[in-house]
C-alpha cells in the first residue's frame, strides 16, 4: 500500500507516459519531492526560491479527501507558538503556584470561538481550522508547572489576514500566556 503522495507520484508517470505516446503538444515536468509544501527546505521552496525554477501551472497530486476534486487554492499555513508562565510550586501544594499549562488550557475555548471548528466535517473545506499539535509543559508530576508551551497549526482563508488573526488570538488569551508566529 502507499500513502500520501507516493500512490499520486505512480499516477503522474503513468500519465507522462501517455502524454509521450500519444505525442501530446506541450512541455511538462515531473518533479517528485519529499517536501511538497512551499514552507518547508528541500523540496517545492528549494526548486522555486533557490532555483528559480517556474511554471504557468503547478498540479501538486495530493488529494487529501477525494482523488477527482480539483483544487484552485490553498489555505495559507500560520502555526503560532502560544507561552504560559506561571508559578512553580509542590504539587501537594498547588495554591502557592499557577499552573502554566492550566493557563493554555483556558484559552482553548477562546480560540475555537474565533474558527468555529464544526463537530463534524464541514460542506466546504474552505474554511479556516486551527489543530492544537503539541502541549510540553512541567518536569515532574508533584510539581506545578511554571512553563508551559503549545504548538497550534492553523490553516487560514484568504478572508483573514495574518495579521488580524494574531491580533484575535491574543485578544482571548489570559494573563500570562502571550502568542508568537
């Protein structure tokens, strides 16, 4: 069995294999990557920022949720690192500190309001959607933790600026928990 984009890879040279069968007018490249996204170091971003490799079309064979959809645009990726300090104190003792992954933890139904993540899937994949993909925090369980961090991916629309959405997300965060890109 293959996964993600390796199943697509056998398809698009299947395809130019057809393409130069049948003689089909046009210049077409293949270019299989292990990073397809733009952010990432050696892959899409090498070939077009370092390389300057271009194109009029660009078909990037990752269908996600269904093969025959044809997607025109992308969401735009925008993972903020949100920080808690709290204050360190015995376990067995919590009302001397503040818990810091307790603080994250209170902001999250904040943040859900601003995309209003549906329960289930939504009819339109164009809407913005935020995934909380890590929480580190402490070093022992009799201690409450002073720091704290977590990771959120967010996928945004164009009908948002970066820039807003920073601003919407701090606006909802506690005291002591403050929010970088």
């Amino acid at each position: 069995a293959v996964h993600d984009m390796k199943g697509h890879a056998a398809a698009s040279l299947v395809t130019c294999s057809r393409l130069l069968a049948e003689s089909v007018p046009c210049t077409f490249a293949i270019v299989i990557t292990s990073d397809e996204e733009s952010g990432g170091f050696r892959g899409a971003r090498y070939l077009a920022r370092d390389i300057g490799y271009r194109a009029r079309v660009v078909l990037v064979p990752d269908d996600g949720d269904d093969i025959t959809m044809l997607i025109e645009k992308t969401k735009h990726i925008f993972q903020v690192r949100l920080s808690a300090r709290g204050k360190s104190a015995h376990g067995s003792r919590p009302w001397n500190g503040i818990n810091a992954i307790e603080l994250l933890t209170s902001a999250m139904p904040q943040l859900k309001k601003i995309f209003k993540n549906p329960s289930g899937k939504p009819k339109s994949l164009w809407v913005s959607t935020m995934n909380v993909g890590t929480i580190r925090g402490g070093v022992a369980a009799n201690e409450v933790p002073s720091h704290a961090e977590m990771m959120v991916d967010i996928r945004r629309t164009d009908d948002v600026s970066a820039k807003t959405l920073l601003k919407k997300i701090r606006a909802c965060l506690p005291n002591g928990v403050t929010a970088e890109i």
